[in-house]
C-alpha cells in the first residue's frame, strides 16, 4: 500500500546551517506530496506541496523537488534559524480514495 | 478567521469507560478528517466527512469507535470501552475541497491529548 518514509531524527543544527530532511514514499499512480510542519505548542501547518512530477514547493526558504525517478520529496533549506524549531512531516495524497498518509515526523532544534 | 478547534484539549480516563471527542471545522469547509497520532507514529487516518456523503471509516482501527458529523459541521469522535493503546494525540482537520485527496490545504487542529489509565 501507500507510504510514506522520513528520516528519523531528532535533528539538531547550528543557526545558518544547511538543512536536509530526507522522505521517500511508495505509491502507485501519481500521489501529490506535502509537507507540514508543527510548531511548539501549535497544530500542524501546511508547510509546502508538489502535485506532479519535477515540481518544486517552496516557502519560508524551504524547498523540496518531487523526484518519481526516486521516489523522493527531500526538504531542504540553506541557512536555518532558530525559529525553524519544529517537527517536521512528509505526507503523501493518493489521485484515488480518502486517505493522506504521513510520515513520523522529523524533530528539528536549531541552537544559536 | 476562527481555525479548527478541538475540546477537550486533554482527558485522561480510566480503562473501559468511554469518551467523546469533539472538533470544530472551519466555517463552510466541506471536508473533516479525523487523525490519530501515537508516540513515536506518524499521522494514521482514521475517518472522512465531506458534506452529506457517507463517511469513509476505512481507518476506524476497531469498532469501538466511530463519529458523527452533524449538520455537515462539528464531529464527535467516540471512543468506548477505551483501552490503555488507544492513548494519543487526536487531530482533526478540516478543508474546503470538494474531493479527499485534492492538493487543497488541510487545517489542523490543536489536537486532544487521551490517555487511559
């Protein structure tokens, strides 16, 4: 069935540093890929999407490609902030039923 | 606006009693989703509104739970005879799409923390 797979974390930086959280998925046909991000003590928000293959999403600096050939949705930004804190997560929607399906989420800390 | 909100935001119950749930979706958003997230899970769907539609409960995990969304607007998710696994955080969501797994932006509430003794 349908998945999605993130890299675990947590994951800690160093403010400036650059930033990769990796997301792989299964799906037949052709799935729009999300991701959504949680802030400390707030619910989760729409962070950025692709709804086809080579898309780019960005916002807030971040970025991530839908790769088919790979199967791949990385998120990547160049320089974190302490305020990009949060737990992270890659989400799948199938073109087909009800379902999202989301990943485990990715812890991030960014220390001044 | 007003976004998703959700009540109780926590409750703490004993084993085999049962507890409601309650979310607010955004006004004249069509589509409600409940989610429930473990620790260390991801995000398991559990049930679908849209409108006046039959829900889809393929995710409901056992039949001691279910939800109704009266009035196409608030949904109550119930839980019975609440066992210790079921603890977790219980989110729902809401949108404006007119069809699940449209690249519309869902919003999420601020979660129901459960945990059963």
């Amino acid at each position: 069935g349908d998945s999605v797979t993130q890299m675990e974390g947590p994951v800690t930086l160093s403010e400036e540093a650059f930033l990769t959280i990796n997301c792989t998925y299964t799906a037949t046909g052709y799935p729009s890929l999300f991701w959504y991000v949680q802030y400390p003590g707030e619910g989760l928000q729409l962070l950025l999407k692709a709804t086809k293959a080579d898309d780019k999403g960005s916002n807030k600096g971040f970025e991530a490609t839908y790769r088919k050939e790979t199967t791949s949705f990385h998120l990547e930004k160049g320089s974190v902030q302490v305020s990009d804190s949060a737990v992270y997560f890659c989400a799948l929607s199938p073109n087909t039923g009800n379902q999202f399906y989301f990943g485990t989420g990715t812890s991030l800390t960014v220390i001044p | 606006g007003a976004g998703v909100s959700q009540s109780p935001s926590n409750k703490v119950t004993e084993k085999g009693k049962d507890v409601e749930l309650r979310c607010d979706p955004i006004s004249g958003h069509t589509a409600l989703y409940w989610y429930r997230q473990s620790l260390g899970q991801g995000l398991e769907f559990l049930i679908y509104f849209q409108g006046n539609s039959a829900p889809d409960k393929s995710g409901l995990p056992s039949d001691r739970f279910s939800a109704e969304r009266t009035g196409g607007s608030v949904s109550t998710l119930t839980i019975q005879r609440t066992q210790q696994e079921d603890s977790a955080v219980y989110l729902c969501a809401s949108s404006s799409t007119l069809r699940a797994s449209s690249t519309d932006t869902q919003y999420f509430g601020p979660g129901t923390r459960l945990t059963v003794l």
